[in-house]
C-alpha cells in the first residue's frame, strides 16, 4: 500500500499561474495510492471548479479528482469531429436508450465549460419562483441569488455581445425577430476579446472562453488545490451517516486501470454532471432515502432549424453565438427559446435529411448559404438515469406535451427565418422535410409524431436528477447543496436543478455552486472541529 | 447535431427490438423457401478480399460501407473532392474502434440487418451490397421513412458516411468552409485569468 503526501501550499498571497494549470496526471500513477484531504470534489466543471477554488481560498485542503483527461487549451484542434472524439463523454457518443437524443457533456479537465458556447444566462426569476413554491427553496430569492450571480459574472468576464460579435447567421435572426415584432436581445457571453473563430464547441484554443480551465481552476490551485485527472470515482464511502472520503480508479489513454486510489475526506463534493454525479451515488448506494437520485431528468432537447438563404451566410464565421429570442420564454407563451447559432461543415451534415446522393450533394453545394436556429424549450423532469448492468442509461423520450413545445419552436423558428427573407426552412427531422413558405409550415409538421427517431434532437443541458428541496421524501439535497442523508455528502453541479431553466445553464450553476460553497463554509466545524476556524483567506 | 451520433444511435437498438426484427425477418424469408434464403444471402463480395489494418470493420461491413458511400457521395463531375481520394472507410473504421463495447456488438448486429433487409424488405432478392445504385437509393430512402428500426438503420450508415468524408480537410475548399483558424490568423493565447481582486469577506 503507497500512501502519497499531498502537500498543501498555504493560500495567503497566492498567485495563479499565467497559462496552463498544474495538473497531477492519473496515468503517471501505479499501484495504490491513499490521500487524505479536508474536501474531496467529484468533477472540474461548473460547480466543481466553484467549489474547489471557494473553498481553498477559505483555507480548506481540496483535491478535485476529473475523470476526463487534461487537455491544455494550446492543443485543441478547432476540428469538431476530432474534438468530439478527445474532449466529449464517450468521445461524444452519450445517447439515451432510444439513441434519438445525443446527450453532449465535457469529459476534459473543465468539463463542459471547456466545450460550451458561452452563452451566459441568470436564472430567470419565474423559475426560482416556482423552485420556492413546489420544492420549498424559500431562500432562493432572486434577491439572495443577485449577489452570486453579480459575483460569477464579474470573475468570467461576462458581458453583453458587442455589435462586432454579432454574425451574419444571427443578424438575420436579429432582422426576422424585429420583422416581426418578437423580442431579440445580444447573448451575454463569458469571453475576453472574442477571436470571432466560431470554434467554441472545440474549445478555445486562444484562452478567450472564460471556461473553468483558465479560471476558477488555476485559482484554485494558487490556493493549494491538487487536481488530478484520469481518475474515476467509482464509490462514496460513508460511515454512520457521515461522508468520509472516496474510492477512484487511475487509467491510462486505453482505459486500463493503473491505479487504485483511495481519498479520506469527511466532505465529499459531488459535481460530476447530472449523468455521472447520480450514477456514483446509486453504485455507492448512498443518499437515496426518498428513492429519487437518477429520477427527474431533464435536459433542454434542443433542435438545428436551418434555412437556405438567397445570399452566402458562411455560418461557421464569426462569433458562434449572437442573439436570441425570447419572446416566448415564459411558459405562458410557449416556454422557449431561440438561439441563432453557427455551425460547421459536419454538422451541416447532420441537422436534417436532404435526401439521398445527388440530392444530398445538392444540399451541401449550397452550405454557405445557410443559418439556423437552435431552439431551447422548457422540458418536464420525465427523465431518468440508472445503471443497466455495468452500462449506464439514460432513459428519456418527450413527454407529449414537450412535443408539442417542440413543434411551437419549430414553428416559430421557421417564421423567423421567412421574415428574414428565408428561401427554404430545413425540417430538423429524418423525414426528408422542407418549407417553402409560412403558409406550409402547419401542413409540414403535421407530419411529424412524437415517436422515437423522427426528430433530431441534441441535449447540452442535462440537469435535475439529484433535486434540492425542502422535503427529504422528494428531493436528495438539501437548498444548501448537502444530502438530506449523509452528513458532508454535497452536490454542486446541474444535477440539483429541480426543474428545467430554459436558458443555458451555467450561470445558474456557477451562482449555485458558490452559494453552495459558502454555506459550507459556514458548517465547517461540524466536520473538520475547530482546528479549521479562522485558517484561509478572510478578504 | 455532432459526429458521433450515428454510432451513438445504435444503443437504440436493444437486443430485444433485434431479437423481435429478426424474428419478423426470418418469418417473410421462410415463405421463400429456407433454401433460397440461404442462397441468396450469399454475396460475391464476400469473396473480395479487404485491406489489412482494419481497427473495428468486419470484411461484411467494409463492403457495406463501401457501398454506401458509393451510392450517397456519387462526387465525379461535381465540384466536391473525390469520394476516392478521401480516406472515408478507414475514417469510419477510426470512429466505430472508439465504441463502447457493448454499443458496438449491437451495431454490429444492426448493420447486419441492414445489409441483409434488402432480402425480404422491397423483395430484392439480394443483400444490400449487391444492389444497383438506383435499387440501393430506394432503400436508403424507403427505409428513412419505415419503421423505428428502419430510421435508426439508415440513419446510421448515411451519418457515418457524411461524416467520415466532411470530416476530412480536403473536402472543406469546395463548400468554401475555413475549418480551424486561429493558427492560420495568428491569434495569440490570453493564458489564464488574473486572480479575483475584489474578493468579497467571508462571514
């Protein structure tokens, strides 16, 4: 048995590294190996990176353990398919049990922020309200939140679009938008001097995307924080009800196991993702008491609705993101949202099906003429995640009723693209379906059903299946993130979501996790005793 | 929509669907007699020999895939690269060897449907690999519109081979797509964020 010494710098005067992170590579290890810490977190995303750098500035011990590998920002290839392949969960090939949703999450060293648009969205305050009404999560004010969220946005840069970042693809949803009447506003983006390269799903290869690998991370780690990557966490231990550290495998590129590794920490921070985060806790068979861990997914199914246009587009140039539309955000007026968006040459691809051979040649001939629209709807939780032997599942097929939301989305999407002078509007289906004009738009979706592999849909957005509330009998955390079953056990990644937000989520989840981080803070007697009062950063 | 999803789309398939399409499958071929069946599955492909190298492809599927390509990247006399200079069964080979395991016994299975569906389904008599491009187009395209097996199928084998082909460099000049740039324009890193200055005081 080896035992490591981690050592912990202390985190008075620290400074971050300029570029790159220091990073404890899982497949240089062998053997066993044992750690101890204050903090063990499950996961460098959203919520894990928050929690890491928050509680190391608060004089903690945290090791942060990433399953994915560390993959510096100088080596990513701005070629999508080869992204997909390195920096994606399953090399971007997560789907649910039908296989008509592909379910998108980083599995790198800064998970899904690394990978993500950067689209930047509080949580709007009609769906903290409902949190409060149905789950009890009377502290989640919009007041409580302002401070988190006015705090995040500082430390990412985040920012309205300026007119620059506006492309060609979402000018045109700007001019459908106001052609018709409906709301349309520049995204807020977390970026620093966007490069316009319109590669943000590779990665940003210049350090422009404020993800967590060039923030929170590396200020984690001038705090002392030890993160290691290519470790999986396959067990939360427990004892008397209390967490106590965690089992993790080392892998190598093949995926071998080289090491066995053990963590000793009386707080574990699960912050894994909505997939992986409940996974774990149903393979340690920990924090389940109301039978509702993996229950609850949902997951923002969102659609590519394109449109041929009468002049070239070149919808892989500029800033990925510009504008959206938000005129049917509240669930009154439909409950969702549109995105104008670039893609790429392989995605162009995949977002409908133009027909076979020459028609499909036909298709691409005319690629540069066109733009899309990604549509964001406000799901029910009808999902969920669970172990199907040694495999995960991940069960979810569109309620009705999201069907039909669905369909309004479609529908309005196409709308906006005629008033923007659209010649054709691409079906996002695998019938081969298109729209001439806005009086055909009815008569073609009414040939849609919602049935599995008729719509082609992508999920960025998994969320819900560890939900907060007040009530232990339905939900498995409690509003300050920890399990209502064992003490020290936290969650802080999307998975505490109890209902879909609509807009993207990782404003939502970094406010959380830093709300979350604090109210740890504050407990921290109740695990560490008083030797831990007072050590840390104070302001 | 992303690379991957073809291959992603075969764990739709549970062996309980396969089990029950083949059933339904073995019963139409029965009324053509066992015999002819067996007959007729045989292809003269199966006599052609394949590359060495394959990571992932069977020597059925390679010819499947070849196929396929063949017939819905029909490229000579139009502005794209050659379907032959791009390296799109070897691509397809690279993206299925990244498979789970278990996600790629099923599509193994699965392509195997697809392959020998055009038996019993459209009554041709031959496998998919046998037919002529106008009979193979017309199960591509009858199968996109069939049942949930059916889509999955079809989607499947075209999304792969889109992929493995636009994936490629050398076909971006002639849909004018940049493909990576920030090298090519120079773009210098912004390195990691300075620390939070205004850190707020803990309670």
């Amino acid at each position: 048995m080896k035992t490591e010494k981690v050592f912990f710098s202390d985190s008075v005067g620290a400074e971050a590294r300029k570029e790159g992170l220091d990073v404890t590579q899982g497949r240089t290890l062998s053997g066993d190996v044992n750690l101890s810490a204050d903090v063990v977190v499950v996961g460098s995303g959203a919520g894990g990176a928050v929690m890491a750098y928050e509680l190391a500035r608060a004089g903690l011990r945290v090791i942060v353990l990433e399953a994915g590998p560390y993959v510096p920002s100088s080596e990513f290839s701005e070629d999508f398919t080869e992204s997909l392949e390195r920096l994606y969960a399953d090399h971007g090939s997560q789907t649910n049990k039908d296989g008509d949703l592909l379910v998108l999450q980083g599995a790198c060293v800064g998970g899904s922020t690394v990978v993500n648009g950067c689209v930047s969205f509080r949580t709007p305050d009609f769906i903290l309200r409902d949190w409060q009404e149905q789950f009890g999560l009377s502290a989640l004010t919009p007041e409580e939140m302002e401070p988190y969220f006015r705090k995040v946005e500082r430390n990412l840069s985040i920012e309205e679009n300026a007119g620059h970042e506006i492309a060609r693809h979402s000018q045109l949803a700007l001019a459908g938008a106001k052609a018709l009447g409906w709301s349309v506003k520049p995204f807020k983006r977390n970026i620093r001097d966007c490069a316009l390269t319109g590669h943000c799903l590779s990665g940003c290869k210049t350090d422009r995307k404020q993800s967590m690998l060039v923030t929170y991370l590396p200020w984690a780690v001038a705090h002392g924080a030890k993160i290691f990557s290519d470790v999986t966490v396959t067990q939360v231990i427990s004892r008397a009800g209390q967490a106590r550290g965690v089992i993790a495998e080392a892998k190598d590129s093949s995926g071998t196991t080289v090491a066995n590794i053990r963590v000793d920490a009386p707080i574990v921070v699960a912050a894994a993702g909505a997939v992986q985060t409940p996974l774990l806790l149903l393979r340690s068979d920990l924090a389940n008491g109301s039978d509702q861990v993996g229950r609850n997914f949902a997951c923002h199914p969102s659609m590519y609705v394109g449109a041929r246009y009468p002049e070239p587009v070149y919808a892989w140039r500029g800033a990925l993101l510009g504008v959206y539309i938000d005129e049917f955000l509240p669930p009154e007026k439909g409950g969702f949202i549109l995105e104008a968006g670039g893609l790429g040459a392989v995605e162009m691809t995949l977002i409908t099906e133009p027909g076979s051979g020459e028609a499909f040649l036909d298709y691409m001939e005319d690629a540069k003429y066109y733009s899309g629209l990604v549509t964001l709807i406000h799901d029910h939780n009808v999902g969920r995640i669970g172990w199907d032997g040694d495999n995960k599942r991940v069960d979810y097929q569109l309620a009705d009723v999201d069907f039909d939301s669905m369909l309004r989305a479609i529908k309005a999407a196409a709308q906006v693209h005629f008033a923007a002078g659209a010649e054709e509007v691409f079906v996002p289906s695998t019938k081969p379906l298109r729209i001439r004009s806005v009086e055909e738009i009815d008569q073609v979706l009414s040939e849609l059903s919602n049935a599995p592999q008729v719509l082609r849909m992508v999920s960025y957005h998994p969320q819900g299946t560890c939900r907060m509330g007040s009530d232990p009998d339905r939900s498995v955390v409690a509003e300050h993130g920890e399990s209502h079953d064992i003490s020290g056990l936290y969650v802080a990644d999307a998975s505490l979501l109890p209902t879909s937000i609509i807009v993207n989520p990782q404003v939502t989840v970094y406010a959380l996790a830093s709300r979350i981080a604090d109210q740890l803070i504050a407990r921290r007697e109740q695990y560490l005793g008083n030797a831990s009062k007072g050590s840390g950063e104070s302001g | 929509m992303t690379s991957n999803e073809p291959t992603a789309l075969l764990q739709a398939m549970t062996r309980r669907r396969f089990l029950r399409w083949l059933l339904y499958s073995a019963a139409a071929a029965s009324t053509c007699g066992v015999v002819a069946f067996a007959w007729m599955k045989r292809s003269p492909l199966d006599q052609v020999a394949v590359p060495v190298g394959q990571q992932s492809l069977s020597a059925a599927e390679y010819h499947l895939f070849r196929r396929a390509a063949a017939v819905l990247l029909p490229t000579e006399g139009r502005v794209f690269a050659p379907l032959a200079q791009i390296p799109v069964l070897e691509n397809i080979d690279s993206m299925l060897a990244l498979l789970a395991p278990a996600v790629r016994d099923e599509l193994s299975i699965g392509l195997a449907l697809f392959d020998h569906g055009a038996l019993v389904s459209g009554w041709h008599g031959k496998r998919f690999v046998d037919l002529n491009n106008a009979q193979a187009l017309d199960y591509f395209d009858r199968w996109a519109t069939g049942n949930t097996i059916q889509r999955t199928l079809a989607t499947v084998v075209k999304k792969m081979v889109y992929v493995a082909y636009w994936r490629d460099a050398n076909t971006w000049p002639a849909i004018e797509f940049d493909g990576p740039v920030s090298d090519r324009w120079g773009l210098a890193s912004l390195g990691n964020a300075p620390l939070p200055t205004d850190q707020e005081k803990r309670s």
